[in-house]
C-alpha cells in the first residue's frame, strides 16, 4: 500500500455481524431475509456500492483517502483552516458569478443597465450581487491571511517551494479577478478607475504598455475593453485558478502540512540496542 493510503478510519469500517445476526428470523418469519429485509439492506448499502462502482473504474480512492484521513501534525490550529476558507470563498465566487452570469450583458450599451436590473428586479439579485461583490474582498483577505500563516509557519522552506510559488501565481490571478471584475458594473467610478488601473499597468518596464494594449483591446479604451474583461474573468483567471488549487491542493496531500514552528521534534530515548 502505497503513503498514501492510510487504512480507513475505525468509523468508517464495516462492523463484524454481530452472533445474534446470525439466528436472525427474517421478516417471512422463515428464517430467512424477506423482501422487506432486503430492501433494507440494500439501501444501507447503496452508497457504499455507488464509492465502490466509481472506484472500480477510476481507481481515485487510494487517493481520497489519502486526501481525507491523512495525518496532520500535532499542535495543528484554526490557521491552518485559512487555506480552506479561501478555497470556500473562490467556490462561492464561482458560484454566485454563475448566476450573475445569466442575466448580465457584456456589452457597453447594456452593461450599465443589465447590472441594475440584477440590483432591482431580478429575483434576489441584489443578494446574490453583493454576495459576489463582499465575496471578492473576503477572499483577497482571506488569502494574505493563508499567505502570512505560511510565511511565518515557515512553510515556504524545502520541500514546499513550489507549492508557496504556485501559491504566488494563485494571488496574482485573483487580484486580476478583482481588477476584471471592477469595470462590469460599467458605471463611472468603475469606469475612471480602471482607466487609472489599465495606466498604472501600462508604466511597468518593458512590457507595461503591452499589458495595457492586450487589457485595453487595443491602444484606446472602446467597447471591445468590457467584452475582453469579461471574458478574462468568467473564462480565463477563474479556469486557471482552479487548476491551480487542484495542483497546490495535490502537493499539500503529498508533502503533507508543516508543524507549527513553536513545536520541538520528540526526543526519543535510545534503548542500549540502538546505541
Ligand atoms: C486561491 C488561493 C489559495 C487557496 C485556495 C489555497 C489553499 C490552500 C489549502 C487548502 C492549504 C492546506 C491547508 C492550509 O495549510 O491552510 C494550503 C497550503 C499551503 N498554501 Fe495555499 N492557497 C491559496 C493561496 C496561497 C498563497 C497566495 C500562498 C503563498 C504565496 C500559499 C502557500 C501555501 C503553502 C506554502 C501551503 C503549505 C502549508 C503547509 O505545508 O503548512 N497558498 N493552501
């Protein structure tokens, strides 16, 4: 069995059938199981029968489990949930943009009017809408919350480098999520502000202006801006965001979690043998 397959958890094993089990007298009264029994025991078990068809062709458990029952250090804390909650925060984004997807229109003559129309008549739209939009922020401090847990774990040290530098990728990205998202709604202040984000882009060294050409659609802002930032943010960032978590998550599994820095290895007393 490989390091990550740890056996299930007692919990999760089936029970040994108990000896009165054995005398059972079924529902027919005949000794054996009646229809009524079996039923029974088949819906006690459907679930476990759905796991073991799927697994028996993909093959994933092995992983799963690892995934779920791994072992975590000692001293683990609430920091450690920062990860997740970030992770919660980007599905309720994906979430709630589904939504506000289906009745926003990305073009710059509509834009405007299709956001308010959300707000003011669409069924719960102004919930779902200010969902999305405190969402953003939560997830942006949410997210340096997890970086400096990290940071000051040392969890950026050898062997999880690579996991702390797809972790830079994931915050750049979703600050470019914000930035997409800012100029949907289409009114001036969203408007004026990315004008001023699209130009503090455009003085990076190098490749600055052609950031700002690539955002803007062009050298000038004009309808095809608010279409290209639509697409970067419903299709582009969010696509790679969740590739993204889907290798930090696999490296956290395989790596495992850092202990907290205050905690010392346990001396273990050598026997006269191992000396
Ligand atoms: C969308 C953004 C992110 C999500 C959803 C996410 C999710 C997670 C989760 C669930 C864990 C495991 C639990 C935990 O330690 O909290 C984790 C671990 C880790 N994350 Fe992130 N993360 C994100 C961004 C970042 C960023 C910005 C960095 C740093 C630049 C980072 C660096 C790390 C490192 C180094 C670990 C391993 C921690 C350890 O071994 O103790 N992550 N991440």
């Amino acid at each position: 069995m490989s390091r990550l397959t740890p056996p299930l958890p007692k919990f999760l094993r089936p029970a040994p059938p108990r000896p009165a089990e054995k005398e059972h007298v079924g529902d027919n009264g005949a000794g054996e199981p009646g229809r009524a029994d079996k039923l029974r025991e088949d819906a006690a078990e459907s679930g476990a029968k759905v796991i073991g068809w799927l697994d028996e062709r993909t093959g994933t458990s092995p992983f799963m489990r690892g995934f779920l029952f791994r072992k975590v250090p000692k001293g683990t804390n609430w920091f450690y949930a920062l990860g997740s909650a970030t992770m919660f925060a980007f599905l309720s984004q994906a979430v709630t943009g589904i939504f506000l997807a289906m009745y926003y229109n990305p073009d710059a003559t509509r834009a405007y009017d299709s956001a308010a129309h959300i707000t003011n008549e669409v069924f719960a739209g102004e919930l779902v809408r200010s969902m999305h939009k405190w969402g953003s922020t939560v997830m942006i401090v949410l997210l340096f919350l997890h970086m400096g847990r990290t940071f000051v774990f040392g969890a950026y040290k050898y062997p999880r480098e690579l996991n702390w530098v797809i972790g830079v990728v994931l915050l750049v990205l979703t600050l470019a999520m914000g930035l997409t998202g800012y100029l949907l709604p289409f009114d001036q202040r969203s408007y004026w502000a990315t004008i001023v984000a699209v130009n503090l882009n455009a003085s990076a060294p190098l490749i600055g202006p052609f950031i700002a050409d690539f955002l803007r659609g062009g050298a000038e802002f004009s309808s095809i801006t608010i279409t290209r930032f639509y697409a970067l943010h419903m299709l582009l960032v969010p696509g790679l965001i969740a590739a993204l978590i889907g290798a930090h998550l696999y490296l956290v599994a395989k790596l495992g979690t850092t202990a907290p820095p205050w905690l010392k290895a346990e001396k273990k007393e050598l026997t006269k043998e191992e000396i």
